[in-house]
C-alpha cells in the first residue's frame, strides 16, 4: 500500500493501492498517444494550456498548499509560496518557450545550417517530497512546451500532491496522458526506464538513488538529468555585512524545516567577525517558532518522517561527540509529529560529520577559518557542488573567488535559491544536467542541425 500520513500529528490521512501492470500499461499507452498529438501542435497551441495551468495554481493556492503542508508538515505560508512559484514558471515558459525554441541559424559553408529542438517524447520525472509541487512543476512547464508529454513517479509519502497535480492539467484542458502521475513504489523505477516509450528521465533525490537511477538509465542509453544532494556552504568573509548575511542565514537555514538541497548548511566564517555571526545567528533562529505547520504563527513545521529526524539527531550527535559546541536545540520535540528543535553547532571542523555529510534537517554548523583562502578551500571540501552563498563588501574579489567554488551556483550576498530565468544544477556527486531557463527547455530535446546546400540551376 501507498500511504499518506499527516508528519505533524502521525495521522493516517489516505491509503492508496498501488498501480498494478495493466493500469501503468494503459496509462503509458495514453501517454505516448497523447504526446503524439501534442507534438504536432505549434507552440503557439500549446502556450494557452500552460497560462491556464498557472491561473488555476493561483486561484486555488491555499487548497494546493493546504495538501502540501498535510502530506510533508512545511508551514503553510511557505507552502502558498510554493505553489505561487509554479505558477510563475508555468507564466515564464508560456511568455518565452517560443523564442527559446525557434530555430538557431549557424554560419557555416551551407547555403542555410541551422539547429532545429526537437521533443523526445515521453519523460519520465522521479520525485522527491521535499517540494512536493514545485520539484514536479519547474520541470512540467518546459517539458510539456517543448512537446513532451511527462510521467510523474512522485516519492510515496506524498500521493495526493501527485493525484492534485494531475487533476489540475485534466482542469486545465490538456489532453490525458500528457501528465500522467503513477502511483507505484521505486521499484518499479528501472521497468519504467527499460520501457521503449520513455526517452528520458528527470531525478531530484539523494546522491545514493541518483547513482542508481543513472546506471539503469545507462543501460537504456535513455538521457538523464540528475539534481542530488548537497552540502552547502555560506561563505561570509571578514569585510561581510555580518548582520545582513546572518539574517539570510536564519532563512537559507531553516526555511522547510532545513530540507532542501540548496539549504544552506555549513556556515564557513573568517574567525575576526565569527563571535559577532554567531550571536546574531543565533538571535534570529530564537525568535523561529516550531508548532502545527497549520498555524499562522508557526514558523518552522515538522521533519517529513520520524526516520529522518533520527538520522538528522545522530548526525548532531556525532558532531557533538567529536568536540562540537551545541549552542542551541539538539533535541527532538516529544509530543506527535517528527519535530526538530532548530539546531547550531559552533566550532565544527571539516572533519566532522556535519561538515563531512549532507544534514538535511533544521541543523546547522559553525566553521571558523582564518582566511578568505581557507574558506574557499573548506567550502569545495565536500563530494557535493550543488549551491554556494558567499558574502563580502568587495565585488571584484567576489567574482574572483566565486569563480573558484566548486558549485553549480553561487549567489553573492544573498541566499541560493531557484529562479526560472537562471539555469538551476549541480556538478561533482550533486548531479549533472541543468533545470530552468532555456538549458532546461533544450535538455528535453533533440537538438537536430539541419544543412542545406546551394541550390543547382
């Protein structure tokens, strides 16, 4: 059974049967049916169907963010915002997937030579629960403008964000089949991407499952974009606004209760202004408020399961046990729900577990260095490269050091975040592949160079 339990109150919300081989054979069989319809479709066709999926994520937020916060416990204000960003990326690729998919005309020795993108059929998109909508949306918009039609394998806990989206496309006129969401566990993964009507597969997950994934997908020489873990760090220099970048740091931090890719999690700080971002870090987590995610007043919901927070407390543990200073938290919350009291750990050494793994949970690690040098040198001290933060009042050495982080983004003075006009991935263990933007668009399609001749008379 596939079941939906509430993370705040242990609550049993809905138990759903998994999908048995006849129902995934005729839903992909749709699928690939429908695609082949929406293909042939001008984009100019297609761009309607997505305006009217952003108007419908609008008008019916708080329901959409309301099944969020009951299935993965985020606060439902972050859960508005959520379902707020899905619609402006289903509004970004309704305004620009067609001058993102016009034909691109090379020089060369042809009379004309030109790249023409092509769609590639049925994407198959394995998702995590950590942003139960946004995940899948960012990358529906530029796989359905482009002409692919998308097969969503959400991750079990979260069943009815997966049947609430695809009613949504049903409400917004697309045809069945074109976003198809499947009820099944992951170990029907590797038979779906074995199965010649899938051309691609598009994974946000840990870095263990995305190895997987990619061998299967290997195999089946089907293309892949793979977004995995990441452990990453903010960087705030000796010349830094401290009291600026340790205000960002509660949110970079804690937002989702810390479970996020992009979360902000070691915290590299020059020692000559590390007391002054401790204290005013630590001011500003005191003031979050953890509660029932449904409460206006709650600030901080509960971890996404029980099994989580366990391994988030015996990472803490470790940290400490190995010569870490707890300065606030800790602890699991008694009581229902898998809680979390916001956690910061001063004094951790790159040696240590929550500087050496992926914390993904409201935990956060103090690193003191001594240098802008040693902190550039901390910070790519990690198998992962997904996101950077780094903070200083001189922008020409900002763009210097930027350029020396092993990341796939670095945003300078503020907190890593997602934007559908800027390409979105990682590099090292944190994946491969880009999301958003016109690389997202194009990473679903085959990018065809057509050469024409010269004309004989």
């Amino acid at each position: 059974m596939i079941a939906s339990f509430n993370p705040a109150t242990d609550e049993l919300l809905q138990r759903f049967t998994p999908y048995d081989v006849n129902e995934i054979e005729r839903r992909l069989a749709e699928a690939a049916k429908a695609q082949k319809v929406w293909r042939n479709m001008g984009i100019q066709e297609r761009r309607p169907y997505l305006q009217n999926v952003a108007q419908l994520l609008r008008t019916h937020k708080e329901r959409y963010a309301r099944i969020i916060t009951l299935e993965m416990g985020k606060p439902l204000a972050e859960a508005i915002g959520e379902v707020e960003k899905c619609a402006l990326n289903f509004e970004y690729y309704a305004e620009n997937g067609a001058s993102m998919m016009a034909d691109h005309v090379m020089p060369s020795s042809a009379s004309d030579s030109r790249l023409v993108y092509e769609p590639l059929g049925l994407v198959l998109a394995v998702m995590p629960w950590n942003y139960p909508f946004w995940q899948v949306m960012r990358a529906a918009a530029p796989i359905l403008i482009s002409g692919n039609a998308i097969v969503l394998k959400h991750a079990s806990n979260v069943p009815q964000c997966a049947l609430a989206m695809e009613q949504l496309f049903s409400q917004a006129g697309l045809a069945s089949g074109l976003f198809t969401a499947l009820l099944v566990g992951s170990s029907e993964v590797d038979r779906l991407l074995a199965d010649d009507r899938i051309s691609a597969v598009t994974f946000t997950g840990s870095t263990p499952v995305g190895r997987s994934i990619a061998a299967s997908s290997g195999r089946a020489l089907k293309k892949q974009v793979l977004e995995l873990g990441g452990s990453d760090p903010f960087v705030v220099l000796a010349d830094a606004d401290v009291e600026a970048a340790a205000n960002v740091a509660v949110k970079a931090r804690f937002s989702n209760t810390g479970q996020s890719c992009i979360s902000a999690k070691r915290f590299i700080v020059e020692h000559s202004i590390a007391d002054r971002f401790r204290d005013a870090f630590l001011e500003g987590t005191l003031k979050l408020v953890t509660g029932d995610p449904l409460q206006s007043q709650s600030t901080m919901g509960s971890m996404a399961r029980r099994e989580l927070r366990d391994e988030l407390h015996a990472q803490v543990k470790a940290t400490i046990e190995q010569g870490a200073k707890l300065l606030i938290g800790g602890h699991a919350i008694e009581g229902p729900g898998a809680f979390y009291e916001p956690t910061i750990l001063d004094h951790v050494t790159p040696a240590m577990t929550a500087a050496r793994e992926e914390t993904f949970g409201p935990a956060a690690a103090i690193i003191r260095v001594e240098s802008a040098e040693q902190a550039i040198a901390v910070a790519n001290q990690t198998p992962f490269g997904l996101g950077a933060a780094l903070w200083t009042s001189d922008p020409d050495r900002a763009r210097i050091l930027s350029r020396q982080m092993d990341a796939g983004a670095v945003f300078i003075n503020g907190m890593v975040a997602s934007d559908p006009r800027l390409p979105f991935g990682g590099t090292k263990q944190s994946g491969y592949g880009r999301e958003l933007a016109h690389l997202g668009l194009h990473e679903f399609t085959n990018i065809k160079t057509v050469w024409t001749g010269p004309v004989r008379t």
